[in-house]
C-alpha cells in the first residue's frame, strides 16, 4: 500500500467517524437533556429512534410519499412519541425513587421494541435513500455526500439547540429546572411544560439523528435501538451527563474512535474500545469531560 | 431481642438451633421431593430443564440483591461476572473431564466463583469511587468489555481457547435439578448468614446512609469491595451453574439486556428482600415458559406489567419484607400460650 493510500483510507476513516459521531452526539444530546432535567437514564431514548427509522419507512416505501414529507413525519412521529412516554410512564413516577423510573424506562423500551417486533417481524426493513447526490471527489479522494450532510445537518442541529437553551425563555426555564426544581417551581416556572418540552426537543433531534442514521445504514429493525442507543448513551456520558458541549464531544470522541479502530482491522474490538475509553475517562475525571461535579452533602 | 416482656407475659423463643434445624430439614424434603419426581419423569424433561434455569435465575437475582438491595448500588454488569464463572468454569470441567464429575463439578463452580471475584474485585475498586447512575455505566461497560475480551481472545493467544462467537461446546453437562437447587439453597444461606452478620450489619449501614456509618468507623470502601465481590462471587457459581445446563457458551448470552434481565428481577421482587427476588426469578423465568402458545404477545406483556408494577407498586413485590419460617413459628407458638394478651404494637 502506497503512502497515498493510507492517506486517503485515514481520511475516509475520519469522515466516516465524524459522520457516525455526529449521529451519536444528537442522539446523545437527548440522553443529557433528560438526565439534565429528571435524573433519568432513559433507555426508551435509543428506540424513539428505531420508531422514527420505521416511520420513515412506511412513508417512503408503504405509502410512497415524498422523501421530504418522510422526514418530516419521523421527526414529528418521535416528538409525539417522546411526549407521550414522558406524560403517560414517567410523570406518575416522579416522586418515586429512581431506580424505578429506570426500571419504567427499560419497560418502556422493552414494549417499543417488542411491539414494532409484533408489527413488523423481526427482519430488518431497507429505508430507500433520501436524497440523491453525486459524491464529492477532491484530486483522487472521494468523499461521500451522505457523510458530509449528515455533519452539516447535526452542526445545524446543534448550533439551534444552543441558541435554543441559551437564548430563549424556554431554554432558561430548562437550565432553571435543572438546576433546582423547587426553586424553578417557585419562581413561577411550570415544571410539567418545561419537562415536556425537553423531552419534545431531544425526541426531535432523535427523529433527526433516525433520518441521518437511515442515510448512513439504510435499515430499520426492531432491535437497532439498543446498541445504537447504548452508544450514544456512552458518549453522552463521556462527555458530561446534563451538559449539551460535552455530549457533542462525546459523541464525535466515540465515532472517531470507532471509525479509528476499524481502519486498524480491529473493527470486532470496536466496542470493547468505546467502553475502555469510557472507563478511563470516569476513572479519571468521575463526572465525565466537560460534567460539573457536585459536593456531597451531609 | 432475647426473652421480651409484653403485658407481662414471656415472649418465648426459638432457639437458633432449632430454626436452622427446621429450615434444613424442610430443605431437604423439598430437594428430595424435586429430585424424586424429576427423576421418575413426573416433572418432564423440558420441565426439569425450566426447574435448573430456575435455579440457576435464582442465584443470579440473589446474588445481585446483595449489590443493590443490600448495599444500595445499581451495577449494571452482572452478566460479566456470570460469563467469568461461566467459562471458567466450562474450561475447568471440559479439561477435568477424566476425574469423577461429583467430585469436579463443585471444584469447578467454586473456581469460576473465585475468578469471578478477582473479577469484581478488580473492577469494584475503580467502579466502587463512583456512585449512583456512574457507577451503573461503569460496571456495564465493564461487563461489555469482558464480552468483547471472551469472543475475541483467541487472536490474541493464538489458539483456541473460548472459541469466540463459534461458541464453547462439548462442556459436561453435569448440572442437575438436584444440584442446581442444592446449590442454590448453599448460596441463599450463605447470603442470608453473611447479611446477618457484623459484616452484613456494616453493609446494610452503608445502603442507608454512607456518610453516616462512616463516621461511625466502618470502612465503606472496604465493605463496599467486599459486597460487591460477594455479589459477583455468586454470580461466577450461577455461571458454572449455568455452563453444565447448558453444555454450550457463546458470549452473545452475557449482553447487556442479561443483566438488565436480572436486575428487573430484583427490583420487581422488592429490594433487599431475598424472598422477593426468589419469587420474582421464579416468576419471571417460568412465566414466559408458561406463555410459549401465545409467545408473539409475551414480551408485549412482559414489558407491560414492568411498567404497570412500577407505577402501581414502585417498592416490588414483597418490599423489603423477608419471610422468616422461624418468627412465624414463633408467633404461632406465643398466640397459643398466651391468646388472652394482647402483644405490644411498639
């Protein structure tokens, strides 16, 4: 293999990293905001996303609509969806302790998977693509269009969900009631909008991360959820549960790596790497990257 | 509580020897019962396989009830340990197959149980700095890794050792309805003798409160390392347990949704009841056998009566209630000798 060529995989590598990365970083951004806000590790998170994929489907495939008119539907499917699961298994629970708030996650996660499984079959559907455009090609190194929209999109993506939190009234109430509930309530915030709300939002970027995952592995199957779902889950952890730059970071962190190890020939160890890296990083820094740590009180 | 005065009269009690005496011999019974009709082929083949998967579910739902119930953290990793135990113990008996299998099989069990204490020794001392939710990722990413190790050593040594995802066949299958439950009743006791103990005392104070029984000189980090290593010490024995059930390993059936599987069994027994999670691993292993004519619709079910269980009743099954044939007897015996007075409620 000529230095040339090793260039061009690296490089393809990379892209190829960035480009799963920014997948998981959407979808870890919904992992953070909700842990930000309830506590809550939600398991469901990863199947929202196996739900807006098969939505996707139906209306390409069964129902032969507008790839546009797809997407949106996905999205507006998982927003739905997040909120419903907040209102009907979450809010009842939440002056109970936690772990049971995590075992109705895991419910919640079992029942999507195992209903769409019901519905569909088990056999994984092929999600016709989106779009059609031609690959970049720049002096011998081609770069593929999917990889290069799905980064632009998540950057877009992520650049409102910033200006979102940071700017807005709604995102001050969500920085507010993570911060402190009671004194959130207290100060005239709703609580139960503010929940809802956040749950919306992360199921959106869900819906969005479904339609760019579909670009990149054109499939949709009940239980493609769960890895892709613990993934994300780990980077949002990498980076600092509850912080939105740190599961940006975690998310490009992991597809790199991952995308590293595969071009190495070790692509079977590739989850094995992610969990060691994630491992390492809490040893170190407990909280994760960029995650506030909080005193103990007595 | 020794001889305690209510309304004048003696509450009498048992003594220790006479409840243990009780317990085990009600043991036996149920062993020699369970052996006698799985043997005579009342129980049929298929059902004894259920009754092992039982025993073997039990152990694991115990096991993790000591890390979570009893001391008040949430590992996640559970299936790691029971994969350590399971191989190790799978390739201690294929290479110790020549010897007399009564003889090896509890050599063999003990053995995974033992790594997979090493093992969770080795990963409780980092993954125990961390607390709530960390800790949770931490131990899953653990047990992640060890599966990703066992399917992909064998490149790595250069010979065959767990044969990866081609799965560990030929392992003898040496574990019985009589044996499963033998040890499944070993290690209930064992859990039950240690949780009563000085040391059980010093766990349970961490659980309700670790700044508190710190400043009371219990060393917490020492105590958490020990519960933790007991939990995957049990687990390592359900393994082997598990490995002689079922003659083949592969590491695809240690994931994550594994020790998800055995932690729903504990919390929807109750925390920090071993009866809850008895029940509750019995329940749930023998439900979906149960369930086989309508399988399509019974993860369906599943998922929802773990969702309605958790809204309805957040506490388990059984709370922290444990069922103590002892006091019961105890009870009985002092409503007899003395119905006229009332007992004291304080």
């Amino acid at each position: 293999m000529s230095d040339m060529t090793a260039i061009t995989t690296i490089l393809k590598q990379i892209l190829n990293g960035l480009q799963s990365g920014s997948i998981y970083a959407l979808i870890a951004l919904g992992y953070s905001m909700v842990y930000g806000i309830i506590m809550l590790l939600n398991f469901a998170h990863g199947d929202i996303i196996m739900v807006g994929a098969y939505l996707a489907w139906l209306c390409m495939v069964r129902f032969a609509l507008n790839p546009a008119l797809a997407v949106a539907a996905a999205v507006a499917g998982c927003t739905a969806l997040g909120m419903l699961i907040e209102k009907a298994a979450y809010t009842p629970l939440r002056s109970s302790p936690r772990l049971s708030l995590l075992i109705t996650a895991i419910g919640v996660s079992y029942l999507l998977e195992n209903t769409f499984q019901l519905i569909f079959g088990a056999g994984a559907k092929t999600v016709p693509p989106f779009f059609n455009a031609k690959n970049l090609s720049f002096g011998g190194v081609v770069l593929s269009s999917n990889a290069i929209v799905t980064i632009i999109a998540a950057a877009v993506c992520m650049a409102l969900l910033t200006l979102l939190v940071q700017k807005t009234k709604m995102g001050k109430a969500m920085r507010a009631v993570s911060e402190d509930m009671g004194a959130a309530q207290l100060m005239g915030i709703s609580i139960n909008r503010t929940i809802s709300f956040t749950f919306a939002v992360g199921s959106a970027l869900a819906g969005i991360g479904s339609v760019l995952y579909c670009t990149a592995y054109p499939q949709a199957d009940p239980m493609m959820g769960s890895m892709l779902g613990l993934k994300a889950f780990v980077a949002a952890v990498l980076g600092g549960i509850g912080s939105i730059p740190g599961a940006m970071i975690g998310g490009l962190a992991i597809g790199l790596a991952e995308a590293l190890v595969s071009a190495a020939g070790l692509s079977t160890w590739k989850d094995g790497v992610v969990f060691a890296i994630l491992i390492i990083v809490l040893v170190v820094k407990p909280t994760g990257i960029l995650g506030r740590s909080l005193n103990e009180k007595v | 509580m020794d001889k305690v005065k209510t309304g004048g009269a003696v509450y009498r009690r048992l003594p220790t020897g006479l409840r243990y005496l009780i317990n085990t011999a009600l043991f036996a019974l149920f062993l020699i019962t369970i052996t006698a009709l799985a043997d005579n082929r009342v129980i049929s083949y298929s059902d004894s396989k259920v009754l092992m998967l039982i025993a073997v579910n039990i152990i694991l739902a115990v096991s993790l009830n000591v890390a979570t119930g009893y001391l008040g953290q949430l590992p996640l990793g559970h299936a790691g340990f029971m994969a350590v135990g399971a191989y190790t113990s799978a390739l201690f008996m294929r290479s110790a197959s020549a010897y007399p299998g009564q003889l090896m099989f509890p050599l063999g069990l003990i053995l995974g149980g033992l790594v997979a204490a090493l093992f969770g020794l080795v990963i409780g001392i980092p993954a125990l700095r961390l607390k709530g939710d960390y800790l949770a990722i931490i131990t899953l990413g653990f047990s992640e890794i060890i599966r990703v190790v066992i399917l992909n050593i064998d490149s790595v040594l250069g010979f065959k050792l767990t044969f990866g995802a081609a799965s560990l066949k030929n392992i003898p299958t040496t574990t019985t309805v009589f044996n499963a439950f033998l040890w499944a009743g070993i290690v209930c006791f064992i859990i039950h003798a240690m949780m009563k103990s000085r040391h059980g005392r010093a766990i349970l104070s961490i659980r309700d409160n670790e700044i508190a029984s710190e400043s009371c000189g219990i060393s917490t980090t020492f105590y958490k390392t020990l519960g933790f290593c007991a939990s995957a010490f049990f687990a390592g024995i359900a393994g082997g347990l598990y490995a002689g059930y079922l003659g083949i390993l592969s590491p695809g059936s240690f994931g994550f949704m594994k020790s998800i599987e055995i932690l729903v069994m504990v919390v929807l027994g109750g925390m920090g009841s071993m009866l809850g999670s008895i029940i509750a691993a019995v329940a749930l292993t023998a439900l979906p056998e149960l369930l086989r004519a309508f399988s399509d619709y019974r993860m369906v079910v599943y998922s929802l009566v773990l969702i309605a269980m958790m809204i309805f009743r957040p506490e388990g099954l059984m709370g922290s209630y444990d069922f103590s044939l002892g006091g019961l007897l105890e009870r009985l015996l002092n409503r007899k000798s003395a119905p006229l007075i009332k007992e004291d409620e304080s």
